[in-house]
C-alpha cells in the first residue's frame, strides 16, 4: 500500500552514476528534464531517451526497479494521453464519429507526451535510486550555500528535510500500529461514507500526532545533547568534490542540449 | 470445549516476493476457558503475529483460527464478533489514547459495539474498578495522567468490551517493578473475578512464573511446547538452548543438581526455593 | 582519582516558582551530592519519578540546578559559554531509540556529533569508524537506521555519542524498551567501553540485574540518595528496597531468607552457599 511508493527509494551501488556528486546529479537531472520539454520531434527526443537508457544502464539499478517507478504515475499517463487524442485537431483524420474526432496529429501528440513523462520520471527516480535521501538534502543545502544572507535558512531547511525523510518509515509503522490497536478496539475504518470515515480517523491522527510531538520533542533533546548549534561552525563527514566523473556529466549535458537544439531545427516539429 | 483453537494456522509475509518470509508455521494450538495463559519467545518467534490471529487483525495464509467453535473467517459476522469476543491490547496501549476524557476513552471499545449509554457506563465503571481507575481520573484528559495511570487507563478500554479471551501484548514493558507489579496484580485479579481466559505475552520469566497457569513458547514460527508453568521449567535446558531466558531461581537449581544434590527440577520461585533446600536441610544430604 | 562529573549539594524543581519563602517547593532533585570519576561503572536506580532522569539531565546542562552546582570537568553548568564544551565531556543515551536517530544513514547519525564539533573530515571519518567498530556495527555503517532492531539502533546511538570522545557516558533507562537479547547487546557494549577504554558509565535503569553488574549502585528515592555502595551491600537492604518499589536479585533474596552468610550477588555465589550451608 502505502510502502509501494518507490520515489524517494535508494538503491545502494557502486556505479559511476552513484559516485557522482549529488549536486551535479540535481543540476543535470533538473537540465534534462529542461531539455526535454524544448525537444520538438521524435528525433531530438529519441535521442534524449536513448541517453537516459545509457545512464540507466550506467547505474546498476535493475531495468524492473526502474519501470516500476513509472507504475504509480500510469494513470496520469493515460489521462494526458486521452485528452492529446482527443482535444489535438492537427494532421490527417483518423477517425470522425459524432463528436469524436481523432487524427495523427493527436495520436503522435499523445505518444509523444507519453514518452516525455516517462523520461522525465525516470530521470527523477534515477536521481533517487543513485543518490541518498541525505545526499540529495546535502547536495540541496551545498548548491544553494551561496544563499547564506538569508540567515540559516537554507541550513534548516535541509536539516528539516533529512529529519522529515528519516522518519517517514518510523511513522508509517506507527500508524499501522495505532489503526491495529483501535480496530481491536472494534473501530470500524473501512466502512461508511467519505465523511464517517474520515471521522473514523479521527481515533488513529489523534494519537499519531501527540506521538509525533513527542518525538519531535525527543529528537531535539538528543541533538541538544550531541552539541547540535545550528550551521555555525559545523562540518561535514563527507566532502562534496566535483570529479572528473562530474566533467564528464557536464559535457554530457551539454552536447545533449547543442543536439537537441540541432534536431530541432533540422527535422519537422510534431508539437 | 476449548474456548480458542487453531488447526494448522501458517501465516506468511510478502507472499510471492523474495522476501517471502513464514510467521507462523502450521500452529496447533487449544486453549482451555479460564486459563492464564503465558507466551514467550523472542522477538521473531512469531508470538507477535500469533495473537493478531485470535481477533482476526491478520488473516491466515493457510489454516484457520476457531474461538468458541465458530471459524472467525466464515463470514463478516462472525469476524466482527470475534473482535469483540477476543479483546487485544498491544505493547504500549498508552499510545491509542484520544479521547477528551478517560471515561470516553474506556467507553470507545464499548461505543463501537453498539450499546446502550446505560450498559457502557456500567462496563466502564466496572473496567474502571478493576483497574484502579478512580472517579477523578474518570474525569481528566487521558494526557495529564502518569505514565502507568495511562497504561491501567488504556488497559481498562479492552478490559470494558468484556471479552471473553483477553490478550495483552507485553503489558509490564517500560514500567518500573512497582508498576510492573500492579499491573500483573489487576490482570490476575480481572481473570479471578471474571472467569475470562487471558493471554499474556511476556519476555520476562519471572513474571510468567508468578501468574500464569499455563505456558506457550514459541520458537521460530512454530509452538515449541505448550505446558503448565513447573512442566515448562523443568525443561529449563531445552528454553535456554533457543536463547530464552529462565527465572534466576530456576538456574541456582539447575545448578545445584548439576553439582549432585538431589533437587526437585520444577523449582522457579524464591517460596519454593527455600522449602525445598528446608526439605534437604531435614532429610540430610551427602555433600 | 579524576573527577569527570560532580554534584554539590544540587536541588533542582521543575516548579515554575522556586521562591522557598513562596510556600511548599516540590524537588524534583534534593541534596545531592555525587561524584563520578575517570573509570567508575554507576547504576542509578529507582522508581519512575525518583529523579533519576532529572539527575541524568542535570548532568549536561539540559537543566541548570536550582541551588548548589554541577561540574563537569570542572567547568560549572551554568557557564553557558561552556555548554558545548560539557556536552562533548558527557554524552547521553536515551530510552527510546528511535528518538534519537538524526541521518538516514547508520554512519552519517554516528557523524552528527563530530560535524556538530567542527571537527576535520578526515577526523571524524575515523572516529565514526572508531566508533562504530567499538560497538560492533561497522558492517552496519550504510545501513538504514529504521531497518535495525532496537538494540541494534541503541548501539547506533552509543556510537554516535562516542564518536564525540566524551569522558563520561549517562544512559538515561537506554534499555528499558528494549528485549532481553537487545538489552543484552547494550550492555554488554556499555561494560566493553569502560573496561576497555576507561569510560566513566552512569547506568540508569529500573533492572536489578542490570545494576549488579555495576561497580557501584545508587538508590534514588524522592529526589535524593537513598543508598550509595557496591551491589551486593545495597541489595542487602531488601525491605528498604521493596519499600521504595524495588526488586532483589533472586539470588541475594533468596540467599537472605536462608540466613547464608556472606553479601551474596550473583548465581554461583549462592549456589556456592547453599551447598557449604548443606555441609
């Protein structure tokens, strides 16, 4: 159920794409998925699909692991793709029975979105499957660094975010645990109307957030206890270093947007 | 009759992943009206997951669970009754209070089952009385009481369903002996005065020994021996090969008999610790 | 002997008023006097609400006495100034494991400490290495902390407080949630660090067993020190003990209502007894 949600799942390796820097990972994941919404034909996105599936195959994650990611997204997948059908008027008639009307044009409009959401999750995940929950809020709080005028933010925010991913799995334990215990006590969850079951949450949130505060409440505690003060003066284990792995990424990038941009303007826009 | 039985109950995880793993494998198990019944084993051992079977949280991947006769899976009915019939509190019950006041927290077991406002407030007062709830308490929010206040509180909401098998996960853990021991005391005393059978699951032997009638341990996902609290000691050796523990008592005995006294072999408490070193005492021993 | 921590006539209360001429003033923590030295093994022992957690909290300037002063090292806590500075000499476990856990990744939490210093990379990717093997779980070191089990995750905590060098270690009931196996692992781990590297260990629990295996045993009753001595004398005190709602070990209880002789602690010691007794 709730534990499927493969985004935000790391998958441990060794590959290059795992060595990478986190921050290059975020600035190249974030250029691609630019780069893929100023490709205007089957060519220039052909051409960005097969370099995803080269760092695909790059990083060790299983072909599975990664179409799975795009599982949760099917129906928004099929959505975009009715309405491209539908609502798209361009290119030769392929079908005209009372108030539908479908054509190529919307046909290949519809493929076309397809494939660009796909790629654009699978890069996402990508970034995910390769790089830590840490790494990513790490690489967040390093990029926007030069942010520090805005006093501590960025700092806290990212310490938020690892706090938040950190106990994600411990709350959803928890609220498997306190919806048992309040169905042994005969609450009914699973029956009634939207409203009647959302009252009949009521039992399971209540006690989920008193723990939550109180855990919260804990964990500051804690970190007091270990000399936690805020960004000032803090160091890191692991040192950030653009390799020449990351050199490498960069060209990368860039030849693909220079070839997108050519493929582009030497072969017939579909949208 | 038995009052609680499982024919061949296996129960597995993540069926068809590899991470397949069995709980619970081809369980046999009846339990007598009334007993007090313990189960032990470590964490792993299935325990868990064994008494989620009895009120029907977890559904049998293979075999089936009977209370009073009835297969509680026949139909939704009979699940609903057994949740009803087999009321579960889980480790640290503290944890599932909401409610504004301690008496609609007892009264929401009670309220789910459809009774009348007269009958809940009857049961409430009676779980309240069992439990060392008192009439002030009654009153306050659940979250200005004491720790173990909370526990007794929530301890009193399954109690106030009036089940007729009462399993309690764990109930002494986190508490101090003081505490550990009113709450043993109440369980006993709740089973004394009502005839309800109960089901505690402990990790502490000493514990066990001072209430229970019978022992369950289990031993990776399979019943290792199902017996009365001296029959479960005597086999001291086979408990301590899996990794359990037994009561300190128990090992002084062992040990004694391991340096050639003739001790009995069923010894678990400090009473009967010393009548029987007062028996060798009497009748002489060649040391 | 050196002095790591020390508690001089301290009362503390959690009273918003604490203006004596006020009216009554409930301690939470009363004329406590302590002393904790390089190497000493100390089981605080008592009933919920004693003062235990508030003796542990005082210990590294979470709270700050009321009256009297608590010095770690000898820097009082009420330098603020200093606070760092006792936090990184004292370091402190907690009951619930997975309250304590910052990083999703078992190494980068044992890090926490050290980063939160100053301290070099280079250094503290040797002292979570350090650490974590001192625990046992360096093969855990990329591992999800949530993936762990609760002694597993308690070791993890240990870790991360080591990593900070401290002198002196409190663990605040760090076993009281835990099973017996898990219970077990802790320690064991806790008894390896201070015989082994010389750390001062404050061990507060509610388990008897637990504290007879310390050096030293103090009993915590309404705020002060009901007894203060090695295991096996303060457990002679059975009805006192009962009384502030305590247990014996099995063996010394059962040792005094056969009228052996001798401070009996632990299994053979009795058995030993019982069967001299027999002779």
């Amino acid at each position: 159920m709730i534990k499927d949600i493969t985004i935000g799942q790391f998958f441990p390796g060794d590959s290059v794409i795992h060595r990478m820097d986190p921050r290059m990972k975020l600035i190249l994941t974030i250029v691609y998925i630019v780069i893929i919404f100023l490709c205007k034909n089957f060519w220039a996105l052909g051409f960005m699909l097969l370099s995803l599936v080269i760092m695909c195959a790059l990083s060790g994650v299983p072909a599975k692991v990664i179409l799975k990611s795009i599982k949760p997204i099917a129906i928004i997948i099929t959505f975009t793709a009715i309405l491209n059908i539908f609502y798209v008027r361009t290119g030769e008639p392929l079908l005209d029975w009372h108030f539908i009307h479908i054509t190529t044009g919307g046909v290949f409009t519809a493929i076309f979105m397809i494939i660009r959401i796909c790629a654009l999750v699978v890069a996402s995940s990508l970034l995910t499957y390769t790089t830590s929950p840490t790494q990513i809020t790490d690489g967040i709080e390093r990029l926007f660094s030069p942010l520090k005028f805005m006093r501590g933010g960025v700092h806290t925010l990212a310490m938020m975010m690892t706090i938040a991913l950190r106990f994600i799995p411990t709350l959803i334990d928890e609220f498997e645990k306190i919806t048992n215990a309040q169905k042994a006590r005969g609450a009914d969850l699973e029956t009634g109307n939207l409203v009647e079951r959302a009252k009949a949450l009521i039992p399971v949130l209540v006690p989920l957030f008193i723990t939550s505060f109180r855990r919260a409440y804990e964990l500051a505690f804690a970190m007091e206890c270990r000399c936690y003060h805020g960004a000032e003066g803090r160091t890191r284990m692991k040192i950030m270093k653009y390799s020449k792995l990351d050199v490498f990424g960069f060209l990368f990038i860039l030849i693909a947007t220079g070839g997108v941009i050519a493929l582009n303007m030497f072969f017939r826009h579909v949208v | 009759m038995s009052i609680l039985k499982t024919d061949n109950l296996t129960y597995k995880y993540s069926v068809g992943t590899p991470f397949e793993v069995t709980a619970l494998d081809s369980v046999n198990l009846e339990v007598e009206k009334g007993e007090l019944v313990a189960v032990i084993g470590h964490t792993g051992s299935g325990k868990s997951t064994l008494i989620q079977h009895f009120n029907g949280l977890l559904k049998p991947t293979e075999g089936s669970v009977l209370v009073d006769g009835q297969d509680i899976w026949e139909s939704k009915k009979t699940l609903r009754d057994a949740r009803f019939k087999v009321g579960l509190c889980f480790q640290y019950p503290e944890y599932q209070l909401f409610e504004e006041t301690v008496f609609a927290d007892i009264a929401f077991g009670p309220k789910n089952m459809k009774l009348s406002d007269e009958e809940i407030k009857e049961r409430v007062m009676r779980a309240a009385e069992f439990t060392g709830v008192t009439k002030e308490m009654l009153e306050k929010s659940p979250f200005d009481l004491s720790g173990g206040e909370k526990r007794r509180v929530a301890i009193a909401g399954v109690m106030a369903m009036e089940p007729e098998i009462l399993i309690l996960d764990e109930p002494t853990s986190g508490l101090d002996p003081k505490g550990r021991d009113t709450i043993l005391r109440l369980i006993r005393d709740y089973r004394d005065n009502t005839g309800s059978t109960v089901m505690i699951v402990s990790h502490s032997m000493e514990d066990v020994a001072k209430i229970a009638t019978k022992v369950l341990v289990m031993n990776r996902a399979t019943v290792m021996s199902y017996d009365t609290v001296p029959e479960t000691y005597r086999h001291a050796e086979e408990l301590l090969s899996v990794g359990l523990d037994v009561p300190q008592i128990t090992k002084i005995f062992m040990d004694l008999k391991r340096r050639g006294l003739p001790v009995r072999d069923d010894v678990y408490t400090v009473e009967q610790a010393v009548a029987e070193i007062d028996r060798l005492r009497k009748e002489g021993v060649n040391v | 002997m050196e002095s790591v921590l020390k508690f001089d006539d301290v009362y503390f209360s959690y009273d918003e008023e604490t203006d004596e001429a006020q009216g009554e003033v409930h301690w939470a923590v009363s004329d406590l006097s302590l002393e904790v030295n390089r190497g000493d093994f100390i089981a605080v022992l008592g009933h919920n609400g004693s003062g235990k957690s508030t003796l542990a909290k005082l210990s590294n300037a979470i709270l700050i006495p009321d009256k009297g002063e608590v010095t770690v090292k000898g820097i009082s806590t009420k330098d603020e100034d200093r606070t760092l500075e006792i936090r990184r000499h004292v370091g402190m476990v907690f009951q619930n494991p997975d309250n304590q856990i910052v990083a999703t990744v078992v190494e980068e939490d044992v890090a926490f400490g050290p980063e939160n210093l100053g301290l070099d990379p280079a250094v503290i990717r040797e002292r979570v290495d350090d650490a974590l093997k001192a625990v046992g779980m360096y093969e855990f070191r990329d591992k999800e902390p949530h993936n762990l089990s609760g002694g597993q995750k308690q070791r993890v905590a240990i870790a991360g407080i080591l990593a900070m060098r401290p002198e002196c270690i409190v663990l605040d009931e760090s076993t009281a949630m835990l099973d017996p196996k898990g219970r077990r692992e802790v320690l064991e781990t806790v008894r390896k660090l201070h015989d082994e590297f010389g750390m001062a260990v404050v061990f507060i629990t509610h388990y008897m067993d637990e504290a007879a295996l310390a050096d030293r045993v103090i009993v915590m009753e309404q705020g002060r020190v009901l007894f203060d001595g090695a295991p096996c004398d303060v457990f002679q005190n059975v009805e006192e003990l009962r009384r502030v709602g305590l247990d014996v070990p099995q063996a010394t209880e059962l040792a005094l209502s056969l009228g052996l002789p001798g401070k009996i602690l632990t299994l053979t010691e009795c058995t030993d007894a019982i069967i001299d007794s027999l002779k």
